[in-house]
C-alpha cells in the first residue's frame, strides 16, 4: 500500500467524544474572554486525566508578545502543572488548529499526545477564521 502525500498532509480525524465536546465548549469560552478584549478569539485548553491542567487564550495585543497565542498559553501552565514540559497523554482542545510546526512550545515539541478537531463549519461556527 502507497501513501499518498495528500494523505500526509490531512490524517483522518480523531473521533470526538462527549468529553471532548465539553473541554472543547471550554476552549470556546477562552475564546469569548479573548474577543470581550478586542483580541482575535482563539482558546485553548489542556487536559491530562480528565481534568484542565492548562488554559489559555490569545493575548497578543494585550501583552504586546507575538509568542502569546491561546494554545501556548495553555501549554505552559500545564507544564507549570504538570511539573514537565512533557505532557505524555495530555489533549490540547482549541478553537482553532494549532501550528504544529512553526511555533516554539508547540503540542508536537511538547509530547501532547492528541489535537481533537472537531468539524469546524458545522459544530462550532465561533471556531472559523475570519479576516476584518
């Protein structure tokens, strides 16, 4: 069997699960925070074991620091958590689909083990990129 590079480049989804649902909701809500500060609404949150161990929303604006995007945000207080920066079997829910190739502390250099991502268009409309 060949794989394609077409197939490299989109990996078929993750399967979403009522729980990913409701730490998803919570990424949204991180997203809201941003916005409410004028900030483009991403959020993001981190969970290992059932519970939210990082949190985070964008705050670039606000912090005048390109580095203060939601998911890194997040991934940093859960290392500050977790104790590590390895965060073996943790799940990063974000609102919309991280960088994982470009960004210093990014879920692939941080060992998150799974990126839900949910079908943007249809279950979460607040999730869309949009340009002013």
């Amino acid at each position: 069997m060949t794989v394609t590079r077409e197939a490299l480049r989109y990996p078929p989804p993750v399967p979403f699960t009522p729980d990913d649902e409701r730490f998803q909701r919570e990424a949204i809500a991180f997203a809201k925070i941003a916005f409410s500060e004028r900030e483009v609404p991403v959020g993001a949150v981190v969970v290992a074991d059932g519970h939210m161990i990082g949190r985070g929303r964008n705050r670039r604006e606000a912090l005048g620091d390109p580095t203060h995007h939601a998911e890194i945000e997040a991934i940093r207080e859960a290392a500050q958590a977790a104790g590590t920066w390895r965060l073996d079997g943790a799940t990063l829910y974000a609102t919309v689909e991280p960088c994982r190739r470009s960004t210093p502390g990014s879920p692939a250099s941080s060992s998150v083990a799974r990126t839900p991502k949910p079908d943007t268009a249809e279950r979460w409309p607040t999730c869309r990129r949009t340009r002013d």
